[in-house]
C-alpha cells in the first residue's frame, strides 16, 4: 500500500542530489538498487534451525536475456503529483556491467535458450509532459538508424535543437515541470527489431 511505497521512495532518495533544479537519479543506480532489495517486513527464515525474522537479502537478477528490454519508469507519486527527477541514462548499457545477469560459470543465454551478449542499445524512450501523473500528454524518440526521430501524435519531425537532439539531452535540459521519460526501449546488441517481431 501506501506505506510501503513511501518506504519504497524514501530508500531511493539517496540517490537525488539537492542542488539546483530538479533532483536527479541515475538509471544504473535504480536499476541495481532494485535488484537488491531487502525481504519484506516480517520475513521468518524457512529453515527450522533458524527461523530469525528479518536475516535474509533478496537479489533479483537476469536469467534469460530479453531480446527487447522495456523499462517503465514510474512518475505517480502516492499524492498523485508527478516524480519530477531528472534521470540520467545511456544510449547504450551492460546488464552484465552492472551486475544484473546471474552467472553460472557460462555465457549468458536468451529467452530462447541460446549464447547472447549482455549489451543494451536504446532505441526508443516515451516521454510524459503535464503537472500531474494522471493528466499531460506522451511523445516518443524512435532510433531510425542512426537518427534521433520525435513521434508526436500525427507528426514525425527530426528533433531541431541541441535541447532535444537525442533523449538523453531532453531529459537533461528540460525544466521543472517539464518533458520526463516514462518509458525507455533498449534492445539487445546483435538482435533486429524484426527478428523479435517474428517470433
């Protein structure tokens, strides 16, 4: 409920730096710290020698390695006002880097059972621009190529300036309020967007 998500936004708020503007986050930092989060409160070890509550550590972890990797970046607030970090990411990221991929001695493996690299290319983001969580309007930056293109209801222009020349740089520059990214689309080195459709 409530609690916990309060809870939830007070363990992450470590991350945000107070200086000037908006706060901001990096990507890699909420990405591990989600993967290491602590067992829920009342947690009893199963084992009957032990039984102490509160004595474990969860760590999620990447077995199988999706050929596309969609990451909602949640903005609702428990007040309904919208989370309005900045957050830092990457054109390109390693799962394996960041240690996300559990590891058995071998090479990493696709949802479909076979060797594949850990790197991660963006190749879309969704951004949300209005006041609250529940009111705005959604834009997106689709990778055509190896051109930036904004995707705005009817219109598919070529980003004009600096300021929104690629995703990263417009959730960088824009201000308090402003444009913040909801949804990143990265997809895995040596995999086309049409082989993963066909499947």
């Amino acid at each position: 409920g409530a609690k916990q998500e309060g809870d939830w936004f007070s363990s992450i708020s470590e991350f945000f730096s107070s200086e000037t503007g908006p706060p901001r986050v990096s990507l890699h930092e909420l990405l591990r710290h989600s993967a290491d989060r602590s067992i829920p409160e009342g947690y009893k070890c199963p084992n009957k020698d032990c039984e102490t509550l509160g004595s474990s550590q969860r760590t999620m972890l990447y077995l199988r390695l999706p050929a596309v990797l969609i990451l909602h970046i949640s903005r609702a607030l428990p007040d309904e006002s919208r989370c309005e970090a900045v957050l830092h990411f990457e054109e390109h990221m390693d799962l394996k880097e960041l240690g996300l991929v559990a590891d058995f001695g071998g090479q990493p493996i696709s949802r479909e059972l076979e060797p594949c690299g850990t790197g991660y290319n963006l190749i879309g983001a969704v951004f949300h621009r209005g006041a609250t969580a529940r009111s705005g309007h959604y834009f997106a930056y689709v990778r055509s190529h190896s051109t930036w293109l904004i995707v705005d209801d009817a219109r598919v222009v070529r980003p004009q300036s600096r300021r929104s020349e690629t995703p990263m740089a417009m959730e960088a520059t824009e201000p308090p309020r402003g444009a913040r990214v909801a949804l990143l689309i990265y997809q895995r080195t040596g995999t086309t967007t049409s082989q993963h459709m066909m499947r």
